[in-house]
C-alpha cells in the first residue's frame, strides 16, 4: 500500500487496497489540478461517478479533515467540491454541512451558503454558529451592515466565543474602526488562550 502525505506529514490518501471508486475519480482531480476543468465541472463529474457492485461509502471525517486543511490554506474553492461529493453521500451530517456552508462563504459563495444553512435545524448548531456562518456568508456577499448585525447576535449569544470576536474585528477593521477592531482581536486571542 502507498500513503499520499503532504510536506507536514499529514495522510491525504492510501494508494493500494482502496475502493473501487478510487480509478474512477482519480481521473477528474488530475483533470482538475492540471487546470484542464474547474471546481464545477469536477463536482459535475464526481457526481455521474458509479460504482458497479458493493462500493464504500465515503469517511465523512476524512473528507472533513482534507477539506479543513484546504480551507485554512486559503483554498475554499477546490473543499467544495469535497464536500459537496461528501454530502451528497452523508446528508445527515451537521460537520460536513456547516463545512460545506463555511467554504462556499469563502469561496466567495455567501447566497449559496445562506440557502445552505436556511436548511439546517436551529438546533442542529451550538449557541450562535448559525449567527456567525451568517455572518461570514454576508462578508463574502460584502453586506457588512448585516455581517455586523449577526455576528455581534452570535457574540451576545455565545459571549465566550473567540470566533466572533474574530469575525467582528474583521469588520471593525473593514470600517477602519482600528480602536474596535483591536479590542475584538485582542478578546478573540484572549479567549482562543483558554
């Protein structure tokens, strides 16, 4: 069997023993980092990808943690196709959502991602997550009045969150608030520390 690692050493895939889906949709990542197609057509093609016979389901975690590593490193548009292919296939699963919502925010999606997570239960997410993906889906929409309205709710709702102190210093910084923006960042690292 062959391991796949990025330079940290981090496992991407196993080569060898792998489901049979592995032939049949190694071709469209080729295609895709060779830039023959884009994120669109890969997420098209993955999704006519069969399998004949007993296929695996994907590892939702796994799929997570690919499509976390591409979003810290600034590569929202090739999660998405990731995750829109892992949740086609585990619908039920709230992480891979609300990873599907946060990427296509990022991406520069933020309608797409207010359409995703007006499907999700309320009480599907933590006090104030929904607030603060509807905050960053309106920075991507650069509605940053609204951006500010729900991520100073998601702050009055979940007050020890350093995700919204973060994404509220983002704003305050893109109103060039600099006292505000430093107060928000300096609480987010705060709280980020305990």
């Amino acid at each position: 069997m062959g391991l796949v690692l990025q330079s940290d050493g981090t496992e991407i895939a196993r080569i060898g023993g792998a489901p049979e889906s592995f032939v049949l949709k190694l071709r469209p990542y080729l295609e895709l980092a060779g830039g023959r197609i884009n994120a669109e057509a890969l997420a098209r093609q993955l999704a006519s990808t069969r399998t004949v016979g007993g296929g695996t389901r994907p590892r939702p975690s796994r799929e997570l943690r690919l499509a976390e590593q591409l979003l810290d490193a600034g590569r929202a548009a090739e999660a998405l196709p990731l995750l829109i292919e892992a949740v086609k296939s585990n619908p039920d699963s709230v992480p891979l959502r609300v990873m599907l919502i946060r990427a296509s925010a990022r991406a520069g999606r933020g309608a797409d991602a207010i359409a995703l997570l007006s499907r999700l239960s309320a009480d599907a997410l933590p006090l104030g997550q929904a607030e603060l993906l509807r905050a960053e889906a309106y920075i991507a929409m650069d509605r940053w009045a609204d951006a500010k309205a729900a991520a100073t709710r998601a702050l009055e709702l979940a007050p020890h969150s350093p995700q919204a102190h973060l994404v509220l210093g983002r704003i305050y910084e893109n109103e060039r608030d600099w006292q505000n923006a430093a107060i928000h960042y300096r609480a987010a690292a705060d709280k980020a520390d305990r």
